[in-house]
C-alpha cells in the first residue's frame, strides 16, 4: 500500500501500517488517546488526539482516502474532522499523526456505520446502597457505537427499549483497539434483575459479545465495567444493534497471490463462502479479511504464507487415523471439530533431517490453546512437544527436532489442550525443514522506567529524517548466544540458533533516502541500519520499508527473514497482555531541517 500526503486542509488520505526509529530528540508527537476510537462511514467525525508535541502534528494519517481537515490544535491536543467514503470496509484501522517534528506512535481506530455516541458523564452509571441506580443510566437508540472512558472504578449504565421477540448483539471493542479495559457485560431487565451476563468470550481476546432475544417488549438496560484493569488508555466501543457476526472463518489464510475461497460462519451456523486473493506483500505474513455481510465483526485477522496449501480433511484417507503427509514442506489447514479429537499426520522423514513445525490459530481468531507432539510411531517415543508461549500471551505451539537414526516416518499430533473443539478451533499448521536460524526484532528495547505513567507508549515504531540527516535503527537478532540478553524479550518459539553473520538490507525506500548497513556479526545480537535523506528528498510523504535479515547456514540454506515488532498498545507496563499491532515494515517521514529547508 503506497502512501500520500495529507494536508491540514479538506484533503485526500492514503497510509499505512507501522515502523521503527526515533523522534527528533524526543519533540515528535506522542498520541495517548483517540476520542473517539470511531468514525463512521459516509459521514463526518471530530475525532480529538490527546498527547504530547501534538502542536506541529498537521498531518493525519489513515489506510485508506478520506477528506481530512485539522480543526484545532495545541501541544497537548488536536483535533481533525475526517469525511469516510462509502467505499471503505467496516474494520480496525491504524491511525498516526505527523508533521515538521516527526512521526508519532500508532493508536487504533474502528470504522462502521452505526452511529458513534459520545459518552464521559460523571454518573453515568452508578451503586447507591448497594443497588444499581437506575435512574443514573443513559438512554440510547440502537444501532449504535457508544464510546466511553475511565472505565475502572465505576459502571457505565445504558437504557434502551425493545419489542417483544427482539434480538440484539451487545459487542465491546476494547483490546481490539489497544485499549485496557477488560470487560464485562450485564444486562438487566425494568427492575435491575440480572438476565445474562458475558466475560472472557472466546475467540475475542478479552473483547466481549452477549446475543440476547428479548420475551417482552419494554425498557431494558445494559451495564458495563471492567474486571480489576484500568491502564492509561483506558477507553471502550460498546457496539449495539440487531447485528450478524461471524463466529469463525476458514481457512484462517493462504498462499501469498492466490485466490482462496474463505467460509465465514455466521451467528446462527449459516455458512457464506467469498474468494479474495490473498495479498502478495512477502514482507507481511499478516492480513485482514473485511466482513461486510457480518456488521457485528470487526475484520478477521488472516495470514499469508509461502509454502504449497493443503486442507487436512481433503487429506485424509478412508478409515485411516493418520493422515499422511508425502510432500512438504506444506502449510495444513484444519480444525478440531469434535471434543477430544486429535489431528494426527505421518510425515515421510530421513534420518538426521531437522523438522519444524508451527501452529497459528489464537491469533487468527481460532479458540483453539494447541498441543503439538512429535512421535516416532515405531518406538512410540516423544521427539519433541509444544505447549509454550511463543509470543507473550499467545497460546499457538512449536517445536522442533532432529529424526533419529533408522527412522523413516514421524507423526505429529495436534489437539486442545484442555480437549476442547468445535467449528471455532481451525488451525494453520505449517511443516518445514528446520535447522539454525534467527529471529530478527526492530527497534530498541521498551525502557519501563524512561517515562512515567502513558508516556511509556512504544514510539519505537516510527523514524524521522531530517533532510540532509541520518538516522539508525537498531536490529537485534534472536539466536541464543550465551550471556546475550537480546532486545525482544517476547519470541520464544523454535526459530533461533543461527551463529553467523546476517546481512541487513531494506527493502522500498523512496527517492531521495538511501539505507546501508554493516550487518549483525557472527557472535554479535545487535547491529544498526542507517538512513539518510538527501537534501532533495522529499518532506512529510510519508514512506514504508521493510527490513530484512539475508544470511547462509554451513550447508548452504540461504535464510531471509523479515525484522518486525510487537506493539503492546493497552499499556506496556501489563506484561500478561497479548500484543495488538504487528509491525513487519517500517513507516518513516523525511522533515525539514531545523532552518526549515
């Protein structure tokens, strides 16, 4: 996706995802909070970024056209008015400002067409004696998006009527857009008795949804507040309305370029099969799937592979508990549709071959907690297991061995850990040779205690030049050499070991700014790329490059690997949360000098 500039006036907008790199000595903005974390589709929203340096942020940038236009602003706020065409895809988008001073951080934002209600009232919600005041509550029309904050050491309470055989889907957007609240959903009848109640729906990732047919026309309400989380963005999107949502998709992705025809299942089991041709961008394994005919879900998460695709029930063989797996490597798609089911596959194997193998599923929107083993069915013995986290927080298996002496087959079986299954545990398993390899991550590591309190937002993901300047990204390399503590702290999956030297190079840099590096060096974990822009380069276009890892293993295997970050948007001081951004290029800004040329 190419980017555009955007001017303070009424103008078009085209942008992107994420990077790394520095600030202009620590002036660049720094946004905290978007209010609200929604704009509507068709029509026009004021949406107001709370921050830092945000004085000389006249830009907005968002990945897709939009009229946008920067109403006011100051060093702690700013505000732009943004007109979303009908074109654009309901889903969950990036959104960054920039201007003479830089680049700031990435928040989140959602894009639908109901409409956005804005809500920070004190009181709004409330316990007197003990019992829930009704006569606190907000009364609101559905459908709609209600957007509120501070939710931590109060409720939010909101009124609306329905009539009898009413059927509403209640729907947070919370983690989804990087924001901390972890919430819960009550819904209660005139009388304030409660009549269901959600918390931890699977699937969402802490998010919640609560589907409820009402027996009896009247005035009914929702309550909202947030299990023991509050954070520094601590915000939240209340979606309600008589929406479809998508309860899973399969397949959770394909080969980059071609064509997959994707089954989305919706609330009541109704299947609606779409052909999209996956995206052939080899430096992002990640992409999202729009959902137009199910309104109650954001876009799915989807991934993007290199490797021949197969589907493990178009595999199987009549009566066979093994499916057999002749040529890889491969990417398998599957599920675990049965309690207690376990996908087995035997793979033909060498003797001193080194096999890897991954899950992907949490991530991808799978219920699915992965239990991965290697056997050798012949001895029945254990060649390796994956239970561990690869990234923090996700729950998706790896592992990888090397086959012994006198063995020919291998079997790698793969079920839920807590034996679990159904139509919402699909997987993508993908079966590789394996060997030392490293693990490549961008920027420096998060200081915690540089800054305090929101401030601590990881600005890592973007890199200011000046015209005529330079400026170095620090790349450290996962691979396990003794002592070295490397600079990610978060990959623990099986990719890692490779000892070598690795070259650095970019990938996409625009006219006017050159990048060289001098590589990591064999023993070493870190090294640095450098970019400069040249005094004809030009100012606030905003540009994406990837950075890649190229080196050679001792048998000659050739390794390219993609230097990426995790953004931990909800507030990087709670380790035990999952990341909400993957950032696999980076997103830069030439600027102008300090002289103003």
């Amino acid at each position: 996706m190419s980017l555009r500039l955007l001017s303070s006036a009424v103008l078009s907008v085209l942008v992107v995802s994420v990077a790394v790199g520095e600030t202009m000595g620590g002036r660049g903005p720094l946004i905290n909070t978007v209010d609200p974390p929604a704009l509507i589709i068709g029509k026009q929203t004021t949406i107001q970024l709370v921050g830092r340096n945000l004085d000389r942020a006249t830009h907005l940038l968002l990945p897709f056209a939009a009229k946008v236009r920067r109403s006011s602003g100051s060093v702690e706020s700013t505000q732009f008015v943004v007109t979303v065409p009908e074109s654009v895809d309901s889903g969950v988008y990036p959104v960054r400002v920039y201007g003479p001073s830089g680049l700031s951080n990435l928040r989140l934002i959602c894009v639908g067409r109901d409409q956005v209600i804005q809500t920070r009232a004190a009181g709004n919600g409330r316990y007197r004696g003990g019992r829930i005041d009704l006569a606190s509550a907000l009364a609101v029309k559905w459908p709609c998006r209600v957007a509120g904050g501070r939710l931590s050491q109060d409720i939010d309470l909101f009124r609306f009527s329905v009539r009898a055989g009413q059927r509403l889907v209640f729907i947070t957007q919370t983690r989804q857009l990087g924001l901390t609240p972890d919430p819960v959903i009550r819904l209660r009848d005139a009388r304030g008795r409660t009549l269901a109640l959600a918390h931890d729906t699977p699937t969402l990732r802490k998010d919640e949804r609560l589907d409820y047919t009402f027996q009896k026309a009247g005035e009914y309400f929702v309550e909202l507040q947030s299990f023991g989380v509050a954070g520094w963005t601590n915000h939240y999107v209340l979606k309600i309305g008589p929406h479809e949502y998508a309860r899973t998709v399969y397949p959770l992705g394909g080969r980059r370029g071609e064509v997959v025809d994707v089954a989305v299942v919706g609330r009541d089991g109704q299947v609606a099969s779409r052909k999209v041709r996956v995206p052939s961008d080899t430096a992002r394994d990640r992409w999202r799937l729009p959902l137009p005919d199910h309104p109650g879900s954001l876009s799915w998460a989807m991934a993007s592979g290199s490797l021949p695709e197969r589907h493990e029930k178009r595999m199987r063989v009549d009566g066979a508990v093994e499916i057999p797996v002749t040529d890889w490597p491969v990417t398998i798609n599957g599920r675990i549709e049965e309690v207690g089911e376990e996908d087995r596959f035997r793979l033909a194997v060498q003797p001193g071959q080194v096999i890897r193998a991954q899950v992907a599923a949490w991530y991808l929107g799978s219920a699915l907690d992965g239990l991965l083993m290697a056997w050798d069915p012949v001895s029945e013995t254990l060649l390796a297991t994956g239970d561990d986290l690869r990234y923090r927080a996700n729950v998706d298996p790896g592992l990888e061995f090397t086959v012994p002496p006198g063995v020919t087959s291998v079997v790698l079986s793969l079920r839920d850990t807590l034996g679990r299954g159904g139509i919402t545990f699909p997987y993508r398993l993908t079966i590789e040779p394996g060997g030392a390899d490293f693990f490549l991550w961008l920027g420096r590591r998060q200081n915690p205690f540089e800054n305090s309190g929101w401030e601590r937002m990881d600005s890592n993901d973007t890199v200011t030049i000046a015209r005529g300047g330079q400026v170095s990204v620090r790349i450290t390399a996962r691979r396990n050499i003794k002592g070295r503590k490397p600079d990610d702290g978060y990959y623990k999956g099986p990719v890692r070991g490779f000892d070598g030297n690795i070259r650095l190079v970019a990938s996409g840099l625009p006219v006017g700014v050159t990048a060289e590096s001098d590589g990591i060096a064999s023993g070493e974990t870190a090294g640095e790329i450098t970019f400069r822009a040249t005094e004809g380069a030009v100012t606030l276009s905003p540009f994406e490059v990837a950075v890649f890892g190229e080196a050679t293993r001792r048998d000659g295997t050739r390794l390219r690997r993609v230097a990426e970050r995790m953004l931990f948007l909800s507030d990087p001081q709670m380790t035990h949360m999952p990341w909400q951004w993957r950032s696999q290029k980076l997103v830069g800004v030439v600027v102008p000098r300090e002289d103003g040329r």
